[in-house]
C-alpha cells in the first residue's frame, strides 16, 4: 500500500513455498532453508508422491562442488550417499566423423610461455610439424590424460604440482540426491506437504500466486513461489501463461530413452557421449550401475529403431525397461513471473550434452539469492534476473549447438541438416573468430571457457587457417622441446594416481551396501 509520502511499502517475504521436489525442489530446498530460515521465514516444499520424478541426467559440471561447498556438506559423505563418481569430462566418438574421438576436459591446457596461450602455440606447432609430432590437444590436459587411463586424484595445493590442474565434477544418482538435499533441508527447519496439487489461486489486483490448493482441500499460502514442477510448469505456466521459446529448429532432438545396467567393471571418470543417426547416447558410470540413454529427433527416427540402437549399444546387462522421455527444447520467456521463480525443467529444456541441467537449477538458486525480494516484488530486479537467466540459457544452447553444427557427417538426413543449418549469429561469430586465427572471446561471464571451446573446435575437426603472429615470436625448437616436455610429465603424473575405484575406497567415499548384505 502506498504511504503518505505516495512511495510502496514493502514488507518482508515471509512465507516461501516450493511447487515439486526431485533435484531442483530439494536444491533449493536446502540452500533456503540453511540461509533464510531466519525463525521469521518459513520455507515448504509441495510434492505428491504419486508423480514421477524426470531425472535428465545424473552428470555435472565443477561448479557443483561449490553449491555442496555452500551447505556444508563432506563430498566424502555425498558420494557415498547418491553412490556417486569422479567426472574428469566428456569423451565425444562419432561427432566429427564417424571413427572420431575427443575429449572435453574440465581445467586448462599446458601452460602459457610468455604470457602466449597455450592452444596458439599448439596450433603453430601443429602447423609446423603436423598432428603425429603434436599428438592430440588432449594430451595437454591433466584431466584428459588421467581420464584417458581411469585414474583419478583430487587437486593438490601445491602449485607446482601437475595435480594441481586436475579440475572435476560428479556422477551420481539424482534421486538419491535429492533425498540427501532433503534430510538436509528438513533438518535446518523445511516442512515437506505431502499432496497434489488441484488449484492455483491468484489475488484478483496484483495477478500474483497467492496460494496453491491440495486434494484433500487444504491451501498452503505463499509471499514467493518456486515452480520446480518440470516440464508442465504449474505455476509458470499453467497459472501464469508465461509463453515458451522454441529452440528445436536448432535442436531437433525431442525425445530420450533412458535404460539402467550393471557395472563390468571399474567406474570410469568421465562421461561418454555417442553419436548415432539422429541423436546420441549418454554413458554416466556410477558406483553401483551406469546410466545410459540415447538422446533422438523424432523426425527424423522411430522410437523402435532409437530404443534398437539404445539396447544394441549397451555395455552391461539392463536392469529395468527402458524409459521414454518427450520434451521441447527451449526456455520459458520470463524465469521470474509476478511471484513466482521457475527452476529446472520448469524454466526451460537443453539436452543434456554437455552435463548443465543441474548447473541451471545452480544458477538460478544463485541468482534469486543476489536478487532475493521484498513484498511487493521490484520489477528491475524482476527483470535482471530474467536477463541473467536468458544470458546463461543462451550461453548453454550455443556451445550445445557447436557440437552439431561443426560436424562433416553426411551419413544420414539428421546430420545433413543440422550440418547445413542456420545457427545464432552469436555462435556464427565465435566459430569466424576461431577459423580465422583460432580466438576465443568470452563475454558476460560465459560458462564454457577457453579450453572448452577449444576442446570442441578441435575435437570436430574445425582447425584454424592461421593462429596468432605473436605465437611466432618464440624458438621454435624451445616450443617444441616444452611441448614434448609437458606430454611426457602428464602421462607420468597420471600414472602414479589411483583407478577411480581405489581412490573413493581409501577416501571412504564408496558405498558399501552390497558388500555388507554379501
């Protein structure tokens, strides 16, 4: 209500309710119940356990381990708990041409000399003295070298040490996650209702959510809502008709079959990710199974033949039907709607290529953090959030078109197209840089760095007609004698780790469930 003085009153937000559970209700569950579950707040999570959960993945990115970091939890404990895995990157085969593989690391490539950047001098020796004398990029990365022989150890602290510059993230179970976040959140004070939800009441003068309506009647009240209902988006859109951004003309892929199966061996610390006719199939290791699924357009392959080339291609014995998944990719117009947040797939859908969907989820709890409103809610704030979230939704959808777009498969109509296609000018930009002179500008605080794009540029075959005249101010054989150098102390650095295995056992970190009950 205005005051005397004709200014809004404002008033603090009191009662936070979150519409779902599943990752992204339980992840913001946690985070704010820990640092606004001040004894004024209340903080209520709706879920009905007769609805499914959607898992679209159970692979990450590094910036998971600060949101664990934020809540205080041991990583030892958490992966024992979700029976998780070390992740080191992604192997890519099949995406250039059919036969191709490449690694995407996390961390960095080599080390500059003379403030140059690594991959300019790798790109003038590869000119210099061609791909057998250079080897592969992948061969300049303490993540990718280690990945490559499945070991794995946590960075040191000593700087000198090649360890140093291993980065990492997670496999794990998503539903076993989300019931860790939740002991979690309903220990700092969260209150879980139990329900499904048959009505969602607005206030008549502000258009505002003001209160969602369970079966049996009761009406749980709310200051901000939190929409992670998925891909129906109850509040968002249901209630609100936010509208939807259609990306599918630059992301045909529509629909994933998704298949458990039992471990043959040693977790590997990476993800795989297959290229097929028209799609591709995810291989994510965990400690006690691996999840796979295959990613497909439509229109482009029947869902028998997907779920054929699923079944054909697994590495393990299946242990459960495989399941069907539709989706649409893009994202909703507005994030941030009058009172309500969406988070997950109830914001927006990008296939899981590249491991963000949890890192989204991340992202938009960070943001309604640093935005976090008072009664009634700022619109500037309101809409610098949605900024920042169409920024990064952005930022994901172009690195995930690369990986299409630069491909010279022609083996099938699906890749003739998204070969051919137009793409956004923002990516058509960066991939001009980098052919002309292999240059990678980032902006706004981008997701993928340098050697991101690097790895993909290369890894597809995309090799620069020239790179930087300063790269050619060094000797060249003192170049060429560090590079050789620096191969050989990864590839030894590597070897002295432990398997994946070895390590979660010593750390305390694997799940011992099974062997207890043997």
């Amino acid at each position: 209500m205005p005051d005397n003085e004709g200014t809004v009153t404002s008033s603090r937000v009191k009662r936070v309710v979150i519409v779902g559970g599943g990752t992204a209700g339980w992840m913001a569950a946690a985070a704010l119940s820990r640092y606004f579950n001040d004894g004024e707040r209340t903080i209520t999570l709706v879920e009905s356990d007769a609805i499914g959960i959607v898992g679209v993945g159970e692979a990450t990115i590094p910036p998971i381990r600060n949101f664990n970091a934020m809540l205080g939890i041991d990583e030892n404990e958490f992966l024992r708990e979700t029976r998780g895995t070390f992740k080191l990157g992604i192997e890519f085969v099949n995406w250039g041409r059919q036969g191709d593989r490449y690694f995407h690391p996390f961390g960095s490539y080599g080390q500059e000399l003379h403030g140059i950047a690594f991959h300019q001098l790798y790109l003038r020796e590869l000119a210099r003295s061609g791909p057998a004398a250079v080897g592969p990029v992948s061969s300049y990365s303490m993540s990718s070298v280690a990945a490559s022989i499945g070991r794995f150890g946590r960075p040191s602290s000593q700087a000198k040490s090649l360890v140093s510059q291993i980065f990492y993230a997670f496999h794990f179970d998503a539903s076993l996650y989300a019931a860790f976040l939740r002991r979690r959140a309903e220990a700092d004070g969260a209150v879980r209702r139990e329900g499904r939800i048959t009505n969602v009441q607005r206030d008549g003068e502000s258009g505002n959510v003001s209160a969602v309506v369970l079966q049996d009647g009761s009406v749980v009240e709310g200051d901000l809502f939190i929409d992670c209902s998925g891909f129906r988006g109850l509040l968002i859109e249901d209630a609100l008709e936010t509208g939807y951004e259609d990306w599918s003309r630059w992301l045909p892929m529509d629909r994933a079959i998704a298949v458990p199966t039992g471990n043959r061996a040693s977790p590997p610390p990476f993800t795989r990710a297959t290229a097929h006719a028209a799609g591709w199939q995810w291989r994510i290791p965990l400690q006690h199974r691996t999840g796979n699924g295959h990613v497909f357009s439509s229109a482009y392959m029947e869902e028998d033949e997907a779920r054929r080339i699923l079944l054909d291609n697994l590495e393990g014995p299946s242990l459960a039907e495989p399941r069907m998944l539709r989706f649409l990719t893009g994202m909703r117009k507005k994030a941030w709607s009058h009172n309500v947040v969406a988070l997950g797939l109830a914001s927006g859908f990008l296939e899981p290529l590249e491991s963000t969907s949890i890192h989204l989820i991340q992202n938009g709890i960070a943001r309604l953090f640093a935005l976090f409103p008072d009664n009634p809610v700022n619109p500037i704030e309101r809409d610098e959030y949605n900024r920042g979230m169409r920024e990064v939704y952005e930022d994901v959808r172009d690195f995930i078109i690369l990986h299409y777009k630069a491909t010279q498969r022609d083996d099938s109509e699906f890749w003739r197209y998204v070969r051919e296609m137009e793409i956004p000018d923002s990516l058509a930009n960066k991939i001009e840089l980098w052919r002309s002179r292999g240059r990678v500008f980032r902006e706004n605080a981008e997701l993928f760095t340098t050697p991101s794009w690097v790895a993909v540029m290369l890894g597809q075959n995309i090799v620069p007609d020239r790179h930087e005249p300063i790269a050619d101010t060094l000797d060249p054989a003192k170049v060429a004698g560090a590079m050789q150098q620096m191969r050989e102390a990864y590839l030894a650095t590597a070897e002295r780790l432990p398997t994946q295995e070895q390590f979660l056992r010593e750390a305390g970190a694997w799940h011992q469930e099974k062997e207890m009950l043997a």
